[in-house]
C-alpha cells in the first residue's frame, strides 16, 4: 500500500494447491521482496535454477510440510526466485534476514533429522526430541546453500522464532527451548535451564554458521516464549516475547517489576556477548 495506506498499489497471491503459510518478510536495497514460511504443497512455485524445486515429502508420514524462500520484485509482478528448503519431515521457516552482500539467513524449527546442512557448520546431526532449530544461509538468487545448521538440545522442542544479523555479519537468533541441555557457553548470562517447560533462548553465532559465539537461556520458573529480537547501533541484543513466570529476571529501576497475572509480555536486553542482563521489564495488565 502507499505511505497513507489509501491505495493498494499492488497485491498477490503466492502458493500452490496445499495449505502455505507466509510468516516473515524483507526488503533488500534493491527493493526486492524475500519471503518465507512453510508449505503443504507439491506444487508450490519455484523457479529454474533453485537450490530445491522438489517437495521433500516423506512418503509415510503426512504432516510433513516443507520451508519456502521467495523472492518477488518490488511492484509484485515476477517471480525472480524461489525454493524449498526441507528434509523428509516438518520444517518451517518462521524469520529472515539479508545480509550487506544481499544472501539470505532463514530459520524456524525442523523435525527432519536429514534437514540439509554444510560439512563444517556448527551441528550437522539432529539432536532429538521433537524438533530442532535450524539456520541456514543461502545467496540471493535462492540458488546455492552457502551455510546451514541445527541447533537445539535433546530432551524437547526447540524452535526459533526470530533473527537478526549485526554489523559484522554475525548472525542472532531467539527462540524457545525446552531442552535442559540447549547449546549455552561459558560466561553467558544464564547456562542453567529453569526446568519448567520452556526458556527463552537467545544464541549468536558467526556469518558462516560454524561457531556458537554466545548463547544463553532467560527466564523463569515457569513457560516463557520469545517472539522477536532486534540489536540497536551499539550492537545490544533487544527480545520481547510473552512469558507466564512471576520469577522472569527483571533489573532495578525497569518500568514494571511485577507479573500482572495470566500472560505478560516482556523486554528484555541484553549484551552483545550475551553475559549481562541490561535491562529487562514486564509489560502487561
């Protein structure tokens, strides 16, 4: 729509005979449209070229569903790319981000423990429970896997719901985890789990995917969830999510210190090491 959302200035579709799911989008500086979710379809559009224009079902399990990244121009008239992105079970793209040489870093949750990855990347193996997060880097053209990842414990579901790339090229990535043995390192903030059913996670690894630079839990004694993570000019690492812990941390002087009952949202920031908690507050009637 235009600036004043009083006209549609272009709209379409995207998909194919199943159920497709868009869950996050961006813009390069060329004003292309980089899209990605996850799809039902055997006939979702792709393009010649693609790094996987075939569906990666599984032959015997029917909720299997696969990763799209599309790539539209700016007026949404053509397709300029298009792939799958999956192993033989679920997988779904919930966020990504483009880097300055305009490649592609998407992540969400896989159950497929034959989910692509790169010989000397972080995690190449599944690590059990019910899924595993995963990053992957492709380039622009959507056309090679230049990076991809797990990342997770073993004993339940970890997913990620949001990512972020600092100014060296770092990639962040947020999520939940209810596994006691998430990948955390030493000096972070928090390297215990809170043994309550979900934490919070916040991990940084670097642009290649092959190391996990920082990586720490945050939260309370009962289910927290983190839905999105932003970094300002000093490189400090910004969460928000909604959380269910009278006991989340929060830091002296925050606008509100207190659980408000049912489900609050919370802010939190942190350090780009993630080793100390910045600041971190409640929000919520």
């Amino acid at each position: 729509l235009n600036s004043g959302l009083t006209s549609l200035l272009a709209s379409t579709y995207l998909g194919g005979s199943g159920d497709d799911n868009g869950q996050f989008l961006a813009l390069d500086t060329g004003g292309h449209v980089y899209v990605t979710g996850y799809t039902y379809s055997k006939d979702f559009p792709t393009t010649s070229g693609a790094y996987d224009t075939s569906y990666n079902e599984s032959g015997y399990n029917y909720n299997t569903n696969d990763v799209f990244i599309s790539k539209l121009d700016g007026g949404l008239t053509s397709l300029l790319a298009s792939t799958y992105l999956g192993g033989s079970s679920y997988d779904a793209g919930y966020s990504l981000a483009l880097d300055t040489s305009g490649n592609v870093y998407v992540t969400g949750l896989t159950e497929s423990s034959n989910f692509p990855t790169k010989s000397g990347a972080y995690d190449t193996s599944y690590n059990g429970g019910y899924y595993d997060v995963f990053v992957t880097k492709l380039d622009g053209g959507l056309t090679n896997l230049l990076a991809s990842t797990y990342l997770g414990g073993s004993d339940s579901g970890d997913l990620a719901w949001s990512l972020a790339l600092d100014t060296s090229g770092n990639v962040y990535v947020t999520g939940y985890t209810g596994s006691s043995d998430f990948p955390t390192t030493s000096g972070a903030y928090d390297t215990s789990y809170s043994d309550s059913g979900n934490d919070v996670f916040v991990s940084k690894l670097d642009g290649g995917l092959t190391s996990l630079l920082a990586s720490t839990y945050l939260g309370g004694s009962e289910d927290d969830y983190c839905y999105s993570i932003t970094l300002d000019t000093s490189g400090n690492v910004y969460v928000m999510g909604e959380i269910n812990s009278t006991d989340f941390p929060t830091t002296s002087g925050a606008y509100d210190t207190s659980y408000n009952g049912d489900y609050d949202v919370f802010v939190s920031k942190l350090d780009c090491g993630l080793t100390s908690l910045m600041a971190s507050t409640y929000l919520g009637g």
